[in-house]
C-alpha cells in the first residue's frame, strides 16, 4: 500500500515539477526533498543494492566536473557553470532521482534522459536562445519510465530497474 501511495505521489511531484520548470525555468527547493524521499521509498521497495547509490553519486559528480572543465576550457578562464550553465535546480532533480535506478540504470538514464530532453527542446522551444528546462524534461521522462514499469514492461530489468 505504502508503495503505491509513493508511486502516485512520485508521478504528481514529478508533474509538478515539468509544469513548474517548463512554465518558469524554475522549480519551488521543497519538491527536490519530497522527490528524495518519495525516490527512497521506492528503492525500499525494490531492494536495490545500496552500493548503486554512492556510485550513481560518483558518476553524477564526475560527469559535473567534466563539464565544469570542458566549458572553463572552451571559453578559456575558470566558469562557475552554475551561474549561466546549468542550473542547481537540475543538480538538485540528478541527485533525487538517484535512488529510483540501479547504477548501471541510472547512467542509462542520464544519457537517454539528456538525449530526451535534447530532442524535446527542439520541437518546443519557445524562443531561439530560451533556457533548457531539464529537470522539468526529465521529470517527463521518469514519469514516462514509470509509466513503462507500471504497465508491465520489464526493460531488462537488472539493467533498468
């Protein structure tokens, strides 16, 4: 019951959040703690391998490192990605949805989840040089994951879920 009531709770914060991101470029701080613990009730329920958690963390951290290096490389000076770039909101989001994926689930998800929102910000972005809405796009495509997991599809389902 309990997973059940965090499954539909998970699907409305995760709502909450595309409509909020996609309307204003901004997400309300207090989703981003109800997103970890609705996550964590969920990574209960499946008996995931705790381990996954801190090396999903790695990944995310290396991944934020990189691109702090690429972009302070291209633009030739040291960039505080977080002033223009990319967001803490969208920080925020990668680290909730952490606990929802094993590891090898969540690089997976990270990957196609940009590729996503990519391709979704093409067909509908407002204005030629608008802000990417990324938490509010990947909070689409989890929902859209979801959504997949609750009509029955297992996805390989040691590799996605």
């Amino acid at each position: 019951m309990v997973y059940w009531i965090s499954y539909i709770a998970l699907i409305l914060i995760l709502g909450l959040i595309f409509v909020q991101d996609w309307k204003d470029r901004a997400v309300h701080w207090w989703l981003f703690p109800i997103l970890l613990g609705l996550s964590f009730i969920q990574f209960e329920q499946k008996n995931t391998n705790p381990a996954d958690l801190l090396t999903s963390l790695i990944f995310l951290v290396l991944v934020l490192l990189l691109l702090i290096a690429y972009i302070s490389l291209r633009r030739k000076q040291w960039v505080n990605i977080f002033k223009n770039d990319f967001g803490w909101g969208d920080v925020l989001f990668l680290l909730a949805v952490i606990p929802l994926f094993s590891h090898m689930a969540y690089i997976l998800f990270f990957i196609s989840g940009m590729f996503f929102s990519l391709l979704i910000h093409l067909l509908f972005q407002r204005r030629k040089k608008s802000t990417v809405p990324l938490a509010g796009y990947l909070a689409l495509y989890v929902t859209f994951l979801k959504g997949l997991e609750l009509a029955g599809f297992q996805l390989n389902h040691q590799i996605l879920f």
